[in-house]
C-alpha cells in the first residue's frame, strides 16, 4: 500500500516551459487536492477533484490544470511556467465524510520546483 | 487575506516542556479543524483533529483546545521530545472532513535536548 506517490521529486523549468506533476493513489479515495507550499504562507489549495470527471477551484489556480479521468491518478499541470510558480507541490488524498469515521487527508511527498 | 492564522512562526522549548501553538481563524463556516505535522523533506501528516462540537481533545502527548467563542484553536505539546522538532500546521475546513484544507502560515517547533 503505497499511499499517495508524486513524481518527479525534484524539477527545473525554463521560463515559458510545460510540464506535469504526476500523482497517483492507491487508496480509492474520492478526494484528490493539489497545494503548493511556500515559506510562511503554509500551504494553499490549487485545485481540488471529488471524484473521477469532476474539477474544481482552490484558492490560487492560475497557471495551473489539472484533469481526473481516473479515481486513482489526478496530474497537475503547468502550461506555461513562471517564476512565480517555484514552490513546493503536494498532492493529497482523502475520503468522504461518513459520519465520525476518519476522514484523514494523506499527503505525498512533494514535488519541488524550480522555474529560472 | 489569511483566513487561518497560525502564532507564533517559530519556537524553541527546552525538552521536556510544554510546546504551544496558535491559530485563529475568521470563517464561521469551518468544522473541522486538524494539525499536521512536517519533517523535512516530508509531506504533512495528520497529528490531531478536533470538530467543534467539544473544546479539548488529547491523544498522548498532543492536546487541542478550541475556543469557539473566541474563532481560536491551539496545539499544546506536553513534555516535548527532539523528535517532536518539526514544522507545525493548523488548518481548517468547511465539510466536516478532511478535504479542501484552508492552512495557517506554520510554527517550526526546535525542541532542545
């Protein structure tokens, strides 16, 4: 049981270059988030998924995709990169709220990104 | 605007003392409040969580009190440990669950043997 997986660990981009963030989870959960982390700021919601199909909004979504064709895979996409897109990334899986039993949100390990 | 906001942004406790971390948050709309843990290098991990309906849980260690009042939560941590050295997160959410987390700015928690 692997939890939730992010790739790449570690990333570089040139101004203006695209890429995705991969994240992955094994524990059929129906929530799947996106944050970035950022020093002092914590971490903000970028987009969010509550199920395979459907999308939404956080709280800073700009320069960002994302897509959830499957209940286990929710990728984070940049089409564009700025500078202002360097940050930590973090995906995170959850389930849905059933009466009191957990409802823990599971966070990968991270993807850090550089854009120069 | 910071809808969660988290005190102090750092802190040093010698070992065995009482670690104590603030937030205060704005949307009365929020239920559940949970505090995550991060090593470096690591992704958060839930460490406690309370919903409002009570005003203090503890599991070992770690204590939540909640002041709905007041919009304020804290995290107490009773005899801290070096490994209890980590960065601190309160965070809140409005569906009762663990699911669209609205984060404070973080507390790293040095805790000196």
């Amino acid at each position: 049981n692997a939890g939730v997986t992010q790739t790449p660990k570690f990333q570089v981009l040139k101004t203006g270059q695209s890429m995705t963030l991969q994240c992955a989870q094994d524990m059929n959960h129906e929530y799947m988030s996106w944050y970035r982390q950022d020093p002092g700021m914590g971490l903000r919601l970028i987009h969010y998924s509550v199920g395979a199909g459907i999308t939404d909004q956080g709280e800073v979504p700009n320069g960002y995709n994302v897509s959830r064709s499957t209940t286990e895979d929710f990728p984070l996409r940049l089409l564009s990169a700025a500078p202002s897109q360097t940050s930590v990334y973090f995906c995170a899986s959850s389930s849905s709220y059933l009466g009191q039993k957990n409802t823990e949100a599971f966070f990968g390990q991270g993807t850090r990104l550089t854009v120069v | 605007q910071q809808q969660v906001k988290q005190s102090p942004q750092s802190l040093i406790v010698q070992k065995g003392g009482i670690s104590i971390i603030n937030c205060a948050y704005e949307n009365t709309a929020f239920d559940y409040f949970p505090w995550y843990q991060q090593f470096p290098g690591k992704g958060p991990a839930l460490l406690i969580a309370i919903r409002p309906d009570v005003s203090e849980k503890k599991e070992g260690r770690f204590t939540i009190s909640f002041n709905k009042s007041a919009k304020q939560f804290s995290l107490h941590i009773m005899d801290s440990q070096p490994g209890d050295s980590a960065t601190y997160f309160c965070a809140a959410s409005k569906d009762n669950a663990g699911n669209m987390l609205t984060f404070g700015g973080g507390t790293r928690l040095m805790v000196k043997p």
